[in-house]
C-alpha cells in the first residue's frame, strides 16, 4: 500500500478537548495526530451520507 502524502494543518481547539485527547492518546497507546485523522475520517464519513444542502 502507497504511504499517503501528508500536509501539515494549523488549528486552535478548547483547552479541555486537547487535555481530553492527549489523555485518550496516552490510555490507547497511540499519538495524538493519528486519533485526529480518525476523528476526521469518521466525520467525512458521517457527512458522505447525507444529501448535499442546496445554496
């Protein structure tokens, strides 16, 4: 499988959400930046499904 070319993203969240996640990250093993991808993908997908809203 072809490694995916990765961009770098600049964003500002709750100081609670980043705690929240960092601890998640720390419990489950794994760094911050891939539970985002996931966060991410997972919304892509939640919004692939439902019929565009026309402007």
């Amino acid at each position: 499988m072809k490694k995916e070319t990765k961009k770098y993203l600049n964003t500002t969240i709750p100081e609670t959400l980043l705690r929240e996640v960092r601890i998640l990250a720390a419990s489950e093993g794994v760094k911050v930046n891939a539970l985002l991808e996931e966060a991410l993908r997972d919304l892509i997908k939640k919004y692939e499904k439902k019929p565009r809203k026309s402007t």
